[in-house]
C-alpha cells in the first residue's frame, strides 16, 4: 500500500512533469468537449473511444488495419470502433478502388458536418480558456505546442529530425557547414 510520503511525492513528480500535465489537460479537455457534445447533439453515445478513432481517419478512407495500428489496438476492437460509428451515422464504409476486396472507412455527410461541430465547441471551449488565463498566454500557449507538432510526429513516426525544431519567432544563428 502507498504511503502518504510516496503519494506526496508522486504529485511533485506529476506536476513538475509538462508531459503529465500536457497528458491530463487532454483528458480533461476532451471530456469536456464530449460532455458538451453530448448535450448539444443529445447523442449520449459518443464516447471518447470514438473520438480518438476520428483524427486518423483520411477523408478518402482509411484501411481498418491501419486504423487499428494507430489507436495501438487489435483490429477487433478498431472494427467495433467503426461499426459503433457506422451505426450512429458517422462513417461509411467504401470499396477499396486500389483493392477491391478490402473496405475504406471515411466520414459520412453526417460524420463530415459533425467535425464542423466538433470544431466549433472546441472554438467555444478556447474561447473560455483564453478568458480564464488571459489571451496573451493562451495564444502562447497555441503557439508553443504548434511548435512541438513537428518533434512529436517525427517522433510518432520514427524519423529523426535533422534540425531542432525552434519556437516559432524564436531567432538561432546557423553554424556553417564545413
């Protein structure tokens, strides 16, 4: 059993980490975001299974198994994933044109103009974060994570980035190359 010295130490730990913290404000945005989705749309089913599933969808469709290796699950459960979406109306399933025995997952009209939506109470959402922190630091903010983007899909991707990715309006000097 943890004791209270460990569990003190534990939330330093997690508090001085930017990563953990970067870590719990998606949680607790996203539930925030489907929590207002939820009652917007009265769509008590969207969960936050779903919503993970949708940035990897390719708007020409996107293969089951390549769905499933970027959720980092079986394709199982990226097949049920599809088919609770498909159920309520948000993706379609397409003949493969490059192969026609395999199926394409895109987004239907409906999935299409649920991401509108989607988009605008995330709009709403940064409308209150800005108020409670203050524009100036939120757009800080929006911009120092714009600049992790490319280290963190380079790293998702596993290629080495040949230069350090700066802040954007940061200045550096360029050694030559000898």
């Amino acid at each position: 059993m943890a004791t209270s010295e460990y569990l003190d130490e534990l939330e330093q730990k997690k508090r001085a980490s930017t990563a953990q913290l970067l870590f719990r404000a998606a949680r607790l945005l996203n539930e925030w975001a489907l929590a207002t989705v939820r009652k917007e749309t009265r769509n008590p089913n969207i969960r936050a299974a779903h919503t993970s599933l949708l940035p990897h969808l390719g708007f020409h469709g996107t293969r089951l198994t390549e769905l499933a290796e970027k959720l980092g699950v079986s394709k199982q459960a990226a097949f049920q994933l599809v088919e609770e979406l498909e159920a309520q109306g948000m993706v379609e399933k397409i003949d493969d044109p490059a192969d026609g025995r395999a199926k394409l997952i895109r987004f239907s009209k409906r999935g299409e103009r649920a991401l509108l939506d989607g988009l605008r109470v995330l709009g709403e959402i940064e409308r209150t974060l800005a108020a409670a922190i203050g524009r100036e630091r939120f757009e800080a903010l929006h911009e120092a994570l714009l600049a992790l983007m490319p280290v963190l899909e380079a790293a998702e991707t596993g290629r080495e980035k040949s230069e350090p990715v700066r802040a954007v309006g940061a200045k550096t000097k360029r050694k030559a190359k000898r």
